[in-house]
C-alpha cells in the first residue's frame, strides 16, 4: 500500500475534484447539445408543415372566394328591342344571373329618357332602356355600372345601329 506522505491542502482538493466534476459534465453537456439540435430540427420540420398548411389554406380561400363570386355574378343580357320608323327605341336589359345593383348608365349616340338611379335588378328582372334615334344609321353606346352581391364593379357595354343591338362585353369586373 502506498502512503502519501504529503497532505493534500483543502485548496489542492477542490482544485481535483473541480476536474473531475468537469470531466463527469462533458457527456451530459454533449447530450443536453444533442437534445437542443433534436429540437432545434423538430421545430424547424414543424415550422414548415404549419407554413404549408397556411399555404393550401390560402389557396383554399382564394379558390373558395373566387366560386362565390361566380355564384353571385350577374348576367345581364337584352331581351326584346323595338324600334320605330320614327327613331324611338326600347332596349329591354334582363338579368339572368343574381342580382345587380345598377349604378349608371351613359350614353353615347342617344338621347334617352333619365333613368331612377341607383336601380336594384333581381335575378330574372328587366328594365327598360326607352330612347331616341338621330337616324336609323345612328351608331349608339350605352354603358351599364353595376355592382353585385359581393361589392364587385362590374360593367356591360351595349352597341348598336338602330335596332341591331349587342352586348358587347359583361361580367367583366372593373
């Protein structure tokens, strides 16, 4: 058995055992590092499936929105025309779709009666576009603003030469 024949100094001891304890820390602070990058890697896998979830998500929202407004679209299409030798013009404007909530309309090539504005127009409605011909070779431009269900501007545009007339453009959202 070997003596020590010197005495180990309390400050000699601490010293040691501070080694020690060091040594024993160096595995549980590399598993304490292992845990962190697990859950460092676990958040980050996290992270991108909740960002893909926002992602479809949103495209959900956009595709749903968009179906709504197909849904609430108005169509408005011209029914029965008149037109008399003397110039005077009856445009009926039908709505086939939902309802539309008339804000204007213009002219141009026409002189009509005022019309009480704004015009609610149900789904199957019709109103009645009564004007007046320079002459039959009078070429005319009546432009329509309406809204629909979902605060949506939309715009139709009607052409024509006496009693040949056309909707030139509608559901176009403006």
């Amino acid at each position: 058995m070997i003596l020590l024949d010197k005495t180990i100094s309390f400050v000699d001891f601490m010293g040691v055992l501070g080694a020690f304890a060091a040594v024993i820390t160096i595995p549980v602070t590399l598993d304490q590092l292992r845990k962190s990058k697990e859950k460092r890697k676990t958040n980050h896998l996290k992270s991108n499936q909740l960002a893909l979830i926002a992602g479809a998500l949103e495209n959900q929202t956009d595709l749903l929105t968009q179906r709504l407004a197909l849904i609430v679209l108005p169509k408005l299409r011209i029914g029965k025309i008149a037109c008399t030798a003397a110039g005077d013009i009856n445009i009926e404007l039908t709505n086939k779709g939902e309802v539309a909530l008339i804000n204007d309309f213009s002219y141009v090539g026409l002189k009509t009666a005022k019309m009480n504005i704004p015009l609610n127009l149900d789904k199957g409605e019709q109103v009645n576009i009564i004007g007046k011909l320079i002459d039959d070779n009078t070429e005319y431009e009546i432009t329509v603003d309406y809204i629909d269900a979902m605060r949506q501007k939309h715009q139709a545009t009607i052409e024509g030469i006496g009693g040949d007339v056309k909707i030139l453009s509608d559901d176009m959202t403006i």
